[in-house]
C-alpha cells in the first residue's frame, strides 16, 4: 500500500483544487460602524444544470484515527463544494488532480485552526475528515435537479499518514 503524507493547506498548494478560506491575508474591510472586519470574497461558488442553486448545510462528523487508508474519492460535476469550520479542531483535506484514467495519485492536506476550503466543480476529493473530536461545520454547496455525485474505488487503497 502506497503511504501519502499529510502536509499543511496553504493557499499555493491548494490552488489547483480550489480555494483555502482563512483570514491570514485575505482581502478585508471595515464595516458595521468599524466595529466588524468584512474578509471578502474568498472563494467562487459554482453551480450548474437544471434548477442550480446555491445552499448552505450544517455537518457534525465524527473524527477518523490516523493513519487513514483511503479507498475512495468523489467529485461533484454540478458545483463547488465550501467546507467551514465552526470549531478549531483540524480536519484532513484529500484531492487529485485529473488524469485520462480517473483520479490521479491523492495530494492530503491538514488544516490549521481557521481554515476551510472551497473544493471547485469537478475536482476529485475525499470525504469530509474531521481528525481531533467531533466537528461541525457550514457546507455551502449546489442544490437543484440531476446527479451531482460521482465516486471513484482506487485499485489500491493509499495510507494516509
């Protein structure tokens, strides 16, 4: 079984999958009298396809032990998929890029405390990871008709690690 190493989300890294929602340099403003910071446009919500619409879900999930053997990803051909942190546990955060086979070799990231993502339309991921406690979190993703779900089974498990 092939190991993959976890490594920290940043913005650059992350870029080719979608966006890393976070404060720590993002684009700000004033508002409400100064009393509130406006972090502004972070991440491009995608939808498509009959009857599309944005939505906005809550999750709780319950953490996974490290390491992780990864059998499966899934991708979303009709949206972007937000997640967002409601507490400062880390969760794991699994892509791959396209190939003409499927999905490529898994890339796993680990949030710090702050961080969510924006995985864009049609990006290969894992399943919502959630490493230390029971976490919940804001998902604002595609509502509407037709199949928004597409899952790929590896040959070979990875470890995640």
């Amino acid at each position: 079984m092939k190991t993959i190493e976890i490594r920290p989300l940043t913005r650059e890294a992350f870029a080719p999958f979608g966006e890393v929602l976070e404060t720590e340099g993002a684009p700000n403003f004033p508002i409400n009298a100064g009393k509130c910071v406006r972090y502004h446009d972070l991440a491009r919500i995608e939808t498509t396809g009959e009857k599309a619409r944005p939505m906005i879900s809550l999750l709780r999930g319950e953490p996974y032990p490290l390491p992780l053997e990864l059998t499966m990803v899934e991708r979303h051909p009709l949206g972007s998929q937000a997640f967002i942190p409601l507490s400062e546990h880390p969760f794991l955060v699994v892509v791959a890029e396209e190939t003409g086979d499927g999905p490529g070799e898994p890339i796993a990231f680990r949030t710090a405390p702050g961080q969510g993502v924006n995985i864009g339309r049609n990006v290969w991921h894992g399943i919502l990871t959630p490493l230390c406690g029971i976490s919940d979190f804001a998902v604002v993703d595609r509502g509407g008709d037709g199949v928004n779900l597409e899952e790929h089974f590896y040959a070979q498990p990875f470890l995640i690690r």
